[in-house]
C-alpha cells in the first residue's frame, strides 16, 4: 500500500476510543499531521520499493563501429591458407583491446600466450605486438571467436552455427579450441562434423592459468 492508500483507509476508530483526537475533519487532520495516521503514512512510503534506473540502451552504432575494426585487424593478419585456427570465446569488454589490435596497453594476456606457443623465444613488449601479429600469417595461424561481440551471460550455442560457417570458409588443416565454455559448446559439433578439432580442453591464460594454458596448447599444437 502507497502513502497516498495509507492516509485514505486509515482506521481512527482506535484513536477515538482513545480519546486521542474528536471524530471530526480537524480531528483528523490534525491525526494525519502528527498523530497516529503520520506514522502509518510514514511506514507506508518507506516501504514503498524506490524506482530503479533504466538500463541505458546499447549504443549500436558504436558497438557496429568497434566490430568493423575488429574485423579490419583481424583481416590485416588473416594467412592466405590457414593451417591452425584457433578459437576464442569473444573479444574483451573494452572498445581498445583485442587480439588484433596492435597498441594494448594492458590486459593482453592471450595474445601473450599464443605468441609464446607459436613462435618459441619471442620477446612480448607494449611495443613489439605489431611485429610479432606480422609474423602469424607466415606460421599459418589465425583466430577467431566463436561469440562476436563481448560477453554478456547469453549461451554460447547459438553462435555455432555461424562458427561453421567460418570454419567451412577458413578450411583449417588444424583448430584448437580456447577456453572452457567454448570446448563445451563447439567441441562436440565441430568433432561430429569430423572437422580436425583438437579434443585438448585449453583454459584461458588468466587468473593463474598461464601455466596451464601453456602445457595444454603444447599438448594440442602436437597434434593431440
């Protein structure tokens, strides 16, 4: 009940009896100013759930703007034949980070992981990330990610059939499968569709995970 419904069905017969105040309009009144029908009036609005602020709408123009880039970097990169494909959950939140993107300053740890794996001895700096994207088309390698846009808690399910597509497109000779809830999503499709998909579960290399990461991308880069 709102403080509005409070102050029109409030019961006075409790404070006639009481003597509190006459049962006239000012007795009443004056009962609604400071007396027992305040407070109720009080309670109720306090109880009264406060409004919530609208989630501000997606900006889809800035978010189709930000996927155009991605996918100009990623295509400065792509290998005339892939031979590893490696697939990835989604780009990262922030509008200035991705694996294609040459100036990163923070937070880059795949790209990190994956250049360690491929190109054995490879220095990782702020600085050197141009150089070394440069050298992933001559290994061959490519990826991709299965979700095109950031996470945002929907399934990953529904994106695979698109990732099909691409994989039809890309036609890998090898594809090793980046984090957990993409092995478990794309994994069981991409094998019964006798595509050469490593069966290694790779976690991303985060959170303490590098380790990890590094011996089970070994593991599926020897053809496990």
């Amino acid at each position: 009940m709102d403080a509005m419904a409070a102050r029109t069905y409030f019961d006075h017969g409790p404070c006639y009896r009481a003597g509190l105040h006459p049962p006239t309009k000012a007795g009443r009144q004056q009962c609604r100013t400071n007396g027992p029908a305040s407070r109720a009036s009080a309670s109720a609005a306090s109880q009264t759930p406060a409004p919530t602020t609208p989630t501000p709408p997606r900006d889809e123009t800035a978010a189709a703007e930000v996927r155009r880039r991605r996918a100009a970097a990623a295509q400065r990169y792509r290998p005339d034949q892939v031979r590893l494909l490696l697939v990835a959950q989604a780009p990262p939140d922030a509008a200035d980070r991705y694996f294609y993107f040459t100036d990163v300053k923070s937070q880059d740890a795949l790209f990190r992981s994956v250049v360690r794996a491929v190109l054995p001895g490879a220095e990782t700096t702020r600085y050197n990330k141009a150089s070394l994207l440069a050298q992933l088309p001559y290994r061959s390698v490519f990826l991709i990610d299965l979700k095109p846009d950031p996470v945002d808690g929907s399934p990953l399910s529904p994106y695979m059939p698109a990732l099909l597509d691409r994989i039809a497109e890309l036609t890998p000779e090898r594809i090793i499968l980046i984090k957990a809830d993409v092995f478990d999503a794309a994994y069981p499709a991409l094998s019964a569709a006798g595509l050469p998909v490593s069966p290694v579960r790779i976690p991303f290399p985060s959170f303490g995970q590098q380790k990890a990461f590094a011996v089970a991308f070994g593991r599926a880069l020897t053809g496990e």
